[in-house]
C-alpha cells in the first residue's frame, strides 16, 4: 500500500519546473524528503497537502485522487512546517478552539496532553511564542486528530537538541501502527539518518532515487585518494569530485564498481545523506 502516489507529474513556473516525477510513498513508513534549496521539495509538499495542483499527471494522497477529493484528505492529514499559518493576536486556547471544528476527529484530552508534554501553556498568545514553541504547537495540533499521514516540512530547523531528539522519538513511535505513515522534508539529514526508512532524493525538479535508506547508504561511496589516481577515465565513475591540494574526495554510486577500481589505492567509506546532496548538487570538479 502506499499513502501517496505520484504519476508523470509535472508542475511549472517561469523559472523552474518539477518535471514529469513518478514517486510512491510507503504506507506505515518515515520517507525523507531531501535535496538542496531550490531543487522542488516544496512543490511537491504543496501538491501533498493540496496546495498547489499538478499541471499533468496524477497525485493520490491516501488513496484519494487530488485535488478532486482534497477536503477529505485533509480531514486525514497532519502538517507541520517551518512557517506559522495561525492568528499570531490569538492566545493557543483561542486558536485551538477554532481549529477543532475543521476535524470530524479532534480529541480535546489528547491535545491538552501534548501541550503539557511540550510544556506549552493554553493561556500564551502566539505571537510571544518562539519558532520552536510554534513549531511544537503545529504539531500538538497536527497529532490531535488521528491524522493517517503527517506532512514535516522542516520540522526540526528552530528546535533544541533535546526536544528534536523528543520528536524524533515520538515519530517512531507514531508508525508503530503500520498505519500512519510519514513524510518528512529537512535540510537537517542527520535526523533522517536517525528515523527514516525511505529517502526521496530530489534535484532540479527531478527523482533522483527513492529507495530504502540503508541501500542507498550501502551502495554509495565516498572515494579519497591523491590526485595521481583521477584521469578522464576514473572521473567517469563519480558523481560530484572535490579537489584540494592534498587529494581528492568524490561521491560514487557504485561501491562495488569503485572498489575494483581503485582497490587499495584509495579509502571507501559509507557516505552521509549531507554527502549525497553536496556532491550530486555542485557535480563536476570543486577545487579548494
């Protein structure tokens, strides 16, 4: 089964286009989202959430054709982003009280528990609240109607290092009912590293590969070694090559391939998902 699908679709601007992507997203999973600023995350979470419409092609979130059957969608999903959507002059009681309406299966007692277990007070406007405490206050609300898929559009940027952990925690927890399901869009891949099952790698409006993460991390390489081992043969081999005056790093997608090739003469290591966004995003040789 799979919580959204993406068929042949393509969604332009005047300056950029996220073209023809084919994408599924695994129900009862974390799918990471990744990818450099610019390179169509957020198009594709607005077209998710029903915010934006494919030019072509089809989108079903849920199993629901969108935009046709989008307010029932959205009865079931659960978003929680970076950007605060809610009355600023309201106090979190205030807002709360006109949210619930919109949800058939909003659950008062559930979400006063998150707000005491995020150490939110009802009484606080807003507008006084810091990013993360805003971005707590999303997702109190997001996990308060038994939402079937929760939408993370970088969730984690204004948050310390103990409530991430926090959330992280709770969003493993979530997916134990195989379920829910969620995507998760960050520039922090350390998280993703952490929680995620899948990874959606997307560049220049286009799917670079969505695959289960520990393959990805298992196929790819980083390769260093001196310089007298690159020519215009081994550059083939490479993804992204940066240069310094000592050596050379670069990014392959074939460890196998790269361990024939340089054997003992350069060193293999598992790559991070920061590495597989640098290298394929700047591509070519980066001296420095």
């Amino acid at each position: 089964m799979n919580a959204i699908e993406f068929r042949n679709v393509t969604k332009a601007y005047p300056l950029f286009k996220v073209h023809n992507i084919s994408m599924d997203v695994k129900e009862g999973y974390i799918t990471g989202l990744i990818g450099p600023n610019g390179a169509g995350k957020s198009t594709l979470i607005k077209m998710i959430t029903g915010l934006i419409h494919p030019d072509q092609g089809t989108l079903r979130t849920l199993g629901s054709e969108m935009p046709e059957q989008d307010v029932a969608v959205k009865q079931r999903l659960g978003i929680v982003s970076d950007e605060c959507f809610y009355y600023e002059h309201l106090t979190i009681r205030e807002m709360a009280r006109m949210i619930a309406p919109f949800y058939s299966c909003w659950d008062h007692a559930l979400f006063n528990r998150y707000l005491e277990q995020f150490e939110l007070s009802p009484k606080k406007k807003i507008q006084d609240l810091s990013k993360g405490m805003k971005i707590k206050f999303s997702l109190a609300v997001a996990l308060s109607h038994d939402a079937d898929l929760l939408v993370m559009d970088e969730p984690t940027s204004g948050l310390d290092p103990v409530f991430r952990r926090e959330l992280l925690d709770l969003l493993a927890g979530m997916i134990q009912d195989e379920t829910k399901s969620i995507i998760f869009s960050t520039h922090i891949t350390t998280d993703l590293e952490r929680i995620a099952d899948y990874i959606a790698f997307v560049n220049q409006g286009k799917i670079i590969f969505n695959e289960a993460k520990d393959d990805v991390l298992e196929r790819y390489t980083i390769v260093k070694g001196d310089m007298e081992l690159l020519d215009a043969d081994t550059r083939r081999h490479f993804i992204g090559i940066r240069e310094t005056s000592v050596g050379f790093e670069a990014l392959s997608d074939n460890k196998a391939e790269a361990q024939d090739l340089f054997g003992n003469e350069a060193l293999l290591h598992r790559p991070a998902l920061e590495d597989l966004i640098y290298f394929t995003a700047k591509g070519g040789r980066q001296h420095v």
